[in-house]
C-alpha cells in the first residue's frame, strides 16, 4: 500500500505506516522461522539417526544408563548458561542499538569471572556425586569441560537472537548435530567398547559437537563485535545492565533448574513406580529406555518447529509488548496457535496409527509402540507449551511460567507414582500422569497469555487489556 502511494506522490497516514511496518515486521518473523524450521528438520533427521546409533550400539540396558544419567548433566551444564541466550536476546531486542556494546562488555567481563568460579567448584564438588560413580571415571570430567564451552557460547547464541540473525543460529544447530553423528558413527564403526566406555564415548560426542558449535559462533560474534564497537555507543552502567539482565536470566535459570531437577528425578521416580508395581528393577530400567529413547525420540521429533517459533518469539514479542503493541500481539498468537494445531494434529495421528512401524523400521522394537500410542496427548500439548512459554517471557510473565510449572509437575508427578505402582495400569498409568501434567500446564501458560494481551480464549480480542 505505502509503495503504490509512493510512487504516485500520494501522502499516508501513520497508521498506514503502522500496518506497513508490521506486515514487514511479521514478514521478517515467518522467514527467520521458516529457515530455522527447515534447518532444525534436518537436524531432527540426523538426530533421529543419532538416536538410532546410540539404541542399536548401547542396547536397551545401555540407552537406559545414558537416559537416566542425562538430566543430571544438563543441570549442571545449565547452571554455565545462566539463561544468558533468553535475557541477551530480550535486552537487544528491546533496547536501541546503541547499547548493545555496552552490554556486551560487561557480559564478558562477567561470563569470564563466572565461569572460573563456577569451574573451580565443580571441579571439586562433581567427583563427590554419588551418581557418578557408577559411570565410566572421565565422565565427571567430560561435564567440567563443558562448562566454559556453553558459557561463552551463550553469549553468542543470545546476540544472534536478539538481533534476528537465524541464519548463524540454524548454521550452529546442525553443526551440533552432524558433529555428533559422525563423530558416534566413526568411532563405533571402527572401535569396540564394553557397555561402560560406550556410555562414555556417547557423551564424548556431545562435547565435541559442542566445542565446533562454540568455535563457530564465537568467531561469527568477534567478527561482529569488532565492527559494531566502531560505531557511536552509549554507556549503560553495569547495575542498569545487569538489572535489565538478571531480572529475565535469574526466572529463567530458576525455571530451567526446575525442569532439570524434574527431569533427572523423573528416571527414578518412573523405574520407581514401575518396580512398585511388581516388576523387576532391571525391566523397569528397559522400560524407561524405550520410554525416554524411543517413545521420546518419536513424539517429541515434531518439536523443533515448536522450538523455531520460539527462538523467533522471544525478541518478536518482548520488542512489540515494549512497544504496546497488542494488535501484533494477538494476530502472532492466532496464527502460531493455528499453525501448531495443523501441524500438531497430523504428527500425532501418524504416530498413533503408524507406531509399530515407526518403532520396528528404526528402533528393531515393537514394545515402544503402545508407549507412543498413550503419550500422544502429551506429545501434542508439548507442542503448544514451547512457543507459549516464549510468549510469557515476551511478555515478562517469567513468575506465572515458573508457578505453572511447579504446579503441574507436583500434580503429574504425584498421578505417575500413583497410577504407575498399580500392577493393572504400570506404564500405562505413568502415561496417564504425563498427560494430565501437560494438559495442566498448557491450559495454565494459555489463559495468563489471553488475559495480558486482550484475547478471549477462543483468540477474539476483548476490550480490557491488563
């Protein structure tokens, strides 16, 4: 509309210019996800492959150590990221560029600090944990070096973000993933290992896709940093910055470290269930593997296009909540719902009706199949909870996020000790559990996002926005 008027010398309105402007900006927001998309599609395909590597290699006792083990890692691997990628993406979405070198320079300064500390601490505290003694001796050591790794990583990660940059993001996405699967492909193809070292080697490809992935962005952010230091900056000071900072970095690790904890008592308190139930404690680690590396693997494949929407969410929606505006708000939300449901529907009726299938052809596993058949509802919900969570950290709902959580963890939780130790329902009532969580939890992040933007919750605006 602007162009045509521009071109014949016609003057426009500013809200002419506003709907312009928005189309472009909503424009920018469908391309950044659909590259994104497209990329972490084959990313999934070679994780899925990756997966396939791991369950013929470890077998089902093998898969089964690496799964339980995983969480715990990656709570201690989160504690080196500190949300940074959220709360840095947030503040250069919303702040003027001009501030941005500023923010970059305390951020180093501080990340440098942090991680030594941090290093040094887990350096001692680690080799005392008691899970990890039944694990090969260099595991322990394989998480250190990972700290600093995603430390600074997550600097880049959050820069790239902020400024809509998913070209680098998509790029640094399927490095992780190719690196692991070649690295697990080459050293399983030419080297044998008992079920200890095969363990251990498939984490060591994790740190080395990890180390290619940091070299990668941190080369493409010193590039960039070198230039945008050149240009005219303003100074912040660093209690201005680190308070914009920790007040989405400190929520949002908390929530994190909520979902981490959860998920590495998750294992026990699933083999927990299933063994109160009557069966015993070396089938019920076999059962949580085909749970967490079959069934998961399966279900949660679709999710990387929830995940695209919400690497693009979270600068989109912080810098129009800054800027109030609703209309932007709204039409987004519609849209992503809409999208998910689509896309949603069909992945979970594929794998309903297509599990025998799918868990024979890549898995050489029939049993996983019922467990995929039961979780879809938890599969389809998770779907709608990644790109809605994004909205409630746009928003600055980072509070409601963590509460929801909590609440519908303990209830889930509770229904998968209880429905799982019954000998008539075992799995099945553990899948139970899992559902009524993720149907608590979506419902909840779906409300509060309604009512802060003005949207009825059949997506019609309503007048009074909070």
């Amino acid at each position: 509309m602007i162009r045509e008027k521009e071109n014949k010398h016609y003057s426009f309105t500013s809200i002419e210019v506003e709907e312009y402007l928005r189309e472009r900006s909503m424009s920018s927001f469908y391309k950044g996800t659909l590259l994104l998309i497209v990329t972490a599609f084959f990313g999934e395909c070679i994780e899925f492959l990756v997966n396939m590597v791991m369950a013929r290699e470890l077998g089902e006792h093998g898969l089964g150590l690496y799964m339980t083990i995983l969480p715990t890692i990656f709570l201690i691997v989160l504690l080196a990221s500190f949300e940074l990628p959220t709360s840095i993406s947030k503040f250069i979405a919303e702040k003027d560029s001009n501030y941005h070198v500023g923010m970059l320079q305390q951020v180093l300064k501080w990340t440098i600090i942090f991680t030594i500390v941090l290093t040094i601490i887990a350096s001692i505290v680690i080799p005392f944990i008691p899970m990890f003694k039944s694990y090969h001796p260099l595991l322990k050591w394989m998480v250190i070096l990972l700290l600093p790794i995603i430390s600074f990583t997550s600097i880049a990660r959050g820069y790239f973000m902020g400024k809509q940059q998913m070209g680098k993001i998509a790029v640094s996405n399927f490095l992780r993933k190719i690196v692991q699967l070649g690295l697990l492909v080459f050293l399983f193809q030419w080297f044998s290992f008992d079920i200890e070292t095969s363990v251990l080697i498939a984490f060591f490809t994790i740190v080395g896709s990890d180390m290619v992935v940091f070299l990668y962005l941190m080369h493409m952010f010193f590039v960039q940093y070198q230039r945008i230091r050149k240009e005219k900056n303003t100074i912040l000071s660093g209690k201005a910055i680190w308070k914009d900072l920790l007040s989405v970095s400190i929520p949002t690790t908390g929530l994190r470290i909520f979902h981490a904890l959860t998920h590495a008592i998750q294992p026990f308190l699933i083999k927990g269930a299933l063994v109160a139930s009557g069966i015993s404690a070396a089938n019920a680690t076999e059962q949580f593997g085909m749970l967490a590396g079959i069934a998961f693997t399966i279900g949660f494949f679709p999710s990387f296009i929830a995940h695209s929407f919400m690497t693009m969410l979270i600068p989109t929606v912080s810098k129009a909540y800054a800027q109030r505006d609703y209309t932007k708000l709204q039409k987004l939300l519609q849209q992503v719902m809409i999208i998910t449901l689509i896309y949603g529907t069909v992945a979970v009726g594929i794998f309903y009706f297509y599990a025998d299938s799918l868990t024979m052809t890549f898995f050489h596993s029939t049993q996983a199949a019922a467990i995929v058949q039961l979780l879809w509802p938890y599969f389809l919900l998770h779907y709608f909870t990644i790109p809605m969570q994004a909205y409630l950290i746009g928003l600055g709902l980072l509070k409601d996020a963590v509460f929801h959580s909590v609440w519908s963890t303990i209830f889930s939780y509770s229904a998968i000790y209880y429905l799982g130790s019954l000998s008539e329902l075992q799995m099945g009532g553990i899948a139970i559990g899992m559902n009524l969580g993720a149907a608590i939890l979506a419902s909840l992040h779906y409300l509060t996002i309604c009512k802060k933007i003005g949207f009825s919750i059949w997506l019609v605006p309503v007048n009074k926005i909070s």
